[in-house]
C-alpha cells in the first residue's frame, strides 16, 4: 500500500519505518527540515533499539522516503497517518493545535478518496474535529471527495517500540464504514498472527482505549507507591507484598512495581488530560486526580529521604546519580523523575555527579548551564565515575549494568557506603552484610 506518515517523531518514525519492512510504499513527512535531512542520510535522531537498521534498509530499497513538505507526499497515498504531538496544553488537556494544522493541510493538498487515520494520542472526539475541518478545506477549493478519518492509537512503548509495532498485543481500529476497516485490516494483517488481535470499534471508542490503558497502568504502579509508603511505616517489605499479590492471576505481576514515580511522554501528560476531560463533561475524576497526585509526591521522595538522612542544608555534600532517563532503553528525560530529584539536590547546595548509559546528550541540555559550567551537576563519562567522593549513591532508573555493580569497588571510591535505591534492585540484608546503608523504597 501507499502510505504517508505525517510526523518523525518517535512515534512517526517507528509506525513508517516498520510499514516500509512489510513492503509498503512509505512516505515520511516533517516540517523540521534539520531532522529530515539527516534522516534521509540514514541518521535516527532517538535512541531506539533496532529501528535505525529498519531506516537505514528501508531508505536504501527505495520503500522509505522523508521529505519537509506534504505536497510532495500526496499523489495516491492511501492511507495518512497522523502522528504529530500532542503536548500538554496550558489547563492539563491535549493541545490539539498541530493535529489540526496537519488535518488543514490535508485539505488542502489530497485529490484522491483516502483514509486519514488518528495515531496520535487525542481526546475522544478528534476524529469528528479532524474530519470537520478537512472538510472545510474541501468546500473552500470546491472539491468532492471522498475520505474517511479513522482511529488508530498506537501502545508502544519506548525502548521496544520496533517490537511492540511488529508483534502488537492488540491492533485497535476505529472506524465506521466497511472500506476502512478492511483496508486497515489488510494493512495490519502481516503483523498480527491471527486476526483476533484487531479490534474494530468506533473512533470515539478506540480514542478512550488508549486514556484507559495508560490510565490504567499508571493507576497500578500509583497504587503500589501509596502501599509501599504505608509499607515502610508498618515494618514491611513492599518487594514481598508485591511478589505475593502479583501471584493472583487476576493482578499479574506486570506494572507494579513500586519506585520514584512515572515519567515519560505519555504516562503524566494522558492521566492529567483524561482528568480535564472529565471535568469538561461534569464527572469528577476522583481517582485519576489521586494517580496523578500520588506520582508527583513519590517523585518528590528520593530528595526527602536523602533530606531526611542529611539534612536540608547540603552544601558541602556531594551525590552520585545512577539513571537520568525516565526508565531503562531509552535517552528520553521527559518528565523523569531524575529532574525532580537533581533540582531539588542543586538547590539545597548539594554537588551531583550522575552518569546514565543512554542519556548523557540529552542531559547535557536537560538542566541550565550554568549549572553544569559552575559544577553543580557534573556529567560523568562511566557509572564508577559519579561515586568519587560521594555521600550517597542514588539510583534513579534501573538499567542493567546499575543491576549487579561491585560493591566493594564502590564502597572504596565513596565517601560513605550509603545507597538510596529509587528502584527497589538490590537485596538489602546483602547491602548490609557488605557493609553499606540501604534506604530502599517501602522498606523497612
Ligand atoms: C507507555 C505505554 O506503556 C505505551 O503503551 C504507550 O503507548 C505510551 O506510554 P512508555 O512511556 O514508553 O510507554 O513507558 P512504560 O514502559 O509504559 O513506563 C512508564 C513509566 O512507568 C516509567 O517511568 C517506568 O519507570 C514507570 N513504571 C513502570 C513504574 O514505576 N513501575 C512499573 O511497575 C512499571
């Protein structure tokens, strides 16, 4: 099929670079002309395993193509997947502005009956907007014809996002007329084993599908931070209670994981516009308001527990950061729990020396410079690096190498063998017997 992806983002750029793998004919398209140039060179500007391979092939075989202008995409595209941002908007809700701009667009360039499908994360009801407003562009040039706006939200997540687009759980397709719906059907086919997996609904559904399974799993981690606090305070080891409800099939042990709270682009930001729109209709969102406050107090906990070991005051004292990405696989900061935590350590006085395999460039432009050039916060090349000196380790995000460090390695290059571990990864009768100060979180 002949596909346009609109968007090279993270979400763009997997959804046209794994259609291209399958054998279509994709079409990538950006108004960021830097990106797209050097996209075209072969160049990913995200960390994501496995997907700069699939460009790389796909551009050389002639199936992937990235351009800056959308006219130059249309001809007899198919399908136009829309996958542009969509950030926060100042009162909590989905900032809809660049979905709209890209579905004016497409009124004004597309000539042939096609398919417009939503990937981006939008409130319920944007494929009628979507569709309102291209049809606007169509009555303006006075031309008839016709086209369908679809639902199509993507679950995928980073770090495995190549992945979850190949062996999707669920393809979810929201549509209403039967030509759409078997297209996307015979588009989606090639990765799903069997056609159980796509789900058909309607577009206001499949938008609410998407709230609800992120919703839902930033309830369930939410909801292991609360009893870890409470935890902590009744002499008992979350990691048990954890290991024994996980058991009950009905729980799983999936996303429960208690920690410092979730970032990431999607968690935050869809819990707080599903929240305003709950408020919009007159149903009060009491417990999506009590998810998302519940992650800004446990982002917030690594610092009081570091304050409440050394005190408010902590010039003169150094911190290593292990972690600075909001979760393992990725070099994304957004919202990561990493910042809360570093801001907080800088402007108590405090020195911080963090390493993190992934995301060493972005932080570069992460914290204010003046920062990094008067040495609050100090980028180290190697994770050993950010302990030289340092009154407590604290572990943020739990990559794989942070998993099974030597520790007596540590605790001679440390000031004092004190860890505040952000994760829950190490034993901590084993911490102790080694001689170290554990500090984990809902544990005793
Ligand atoms: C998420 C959804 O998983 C994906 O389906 C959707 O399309 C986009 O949002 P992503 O943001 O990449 O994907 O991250 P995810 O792996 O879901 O983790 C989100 C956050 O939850 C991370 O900060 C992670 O550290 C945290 N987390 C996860 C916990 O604190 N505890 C857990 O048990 C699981």
């Amino acid at each position: 099929m002949k596909l346009t992806v609109i968007g090279a983002g993270y979400v763009g750029l997997v959804t046209a670079a794994c259609f291209a793998e399958m054998g279509n004919e994709v079409v990538c398209v950006d108004n960021n002309g830097a990106r797209i140039d050097s996209l075209n060179r072969g160049e990913i500007p995200i960390h994501e395993p496995g997907l700069e391979p699939l460009v790389r092939n796909n551009l050389a075989e002639g199936r992937l193509r990235f351009t800056e202008r959308l006219a130059d995409a249309v001809d007899d595209t198919l399908v136009y997947f829309i996958a542009v941002g969509t950030p926060q908007g100042e009162d909590g809700s989905a900032d809809l502005s660049h979905v709209l701009e890209v579905a004016k667009e497409l009124g004004r360039v597309i000539r042939h009956r096609c398919i417009v499908a939503d990937k981006s994360t939008v409130p319920v009801g944007t494929a009628e907007k979507v569709k309102a407003t291209i049809q606007a562009e169509l009555n303006r040039r006075g031309q008839k014809l016709d086209f369908e706006v679809v639902s199509n939200p993507e679950f995928l997540k980073e770090g495995d996002a190549v992945n979850d687009f190949m062996r999707p759980d669920r393809v979810i397709i929201g549509a209403e007329s039967p030509w759409a719906i078997e297209t996307l059907r015979e588009l989606y086919a090639p990765f799903t084993r069997s056609h159980e997996r796509i789900l058909v609904m309607r577009p206001r559904e499949a938008e609410m599908t998407k709230y609800a399974a992120n919703a839902m799993l930033a309830t369930r981690i939410s909801f292991m931070n609360e009893l870890a606090a409470l935890c902590e305070r009744l002499e008992v080891d979350v990691e048990r209670v954890r290991i024994g409800i996980g058991a009950d099939q009905r729980i799983g042990y999936a996303f429960i994981y208690p920690g410092c709270g979730y970032g990431g682009s999607c968690f935050p930001k869809d819990v707080r516009a599903l929240i305003r729109t709950g408020e919009q209709v007159g149903v009060e969102p009491a417990i999506l308001k009590a998810v998302d406050r519940r992650n800004e107090m446990q982002k917030r906990l690594l610092f009081e527990k570091v304050a409440a070991r050394f005190g408010t005051d902590l010039s003169n004292r150094t911190f290593a950061v292990w972690g600075l990405a909001f979760k393992p696989g990725t070099d994304d900061m957004r919202e990561a729990p990493s910042r809360v935590l570093i801001e907080r350590l800088v402007r108590s006085g405090a020195k911080v020396q963090a390493y993190d395999p992934a995301a060493m460039p972005t932080a570069q432009t992460a914290f204010p410079g003046e920062w990094l050039s008067l040495g609050s916060v100090k980028l180290v090349p190697h994770q050993y690096d950010a302990l030289a000196n340092a009154d407590a380790l604290i572990l943020v995000t739990e990559w794989k190498p942070f998993r099974h460090p030597d520790f007596s390695r540590m605790k001679a290059l440390m000031k004092t063998p004190v860890i505040f571990d952000g994760r829950n990864q190490y034993d901590p009768d084993d911490l102790r017997a080694q001689g170290f100060e554990y500090h984990g979180i809902g544990r005793p």
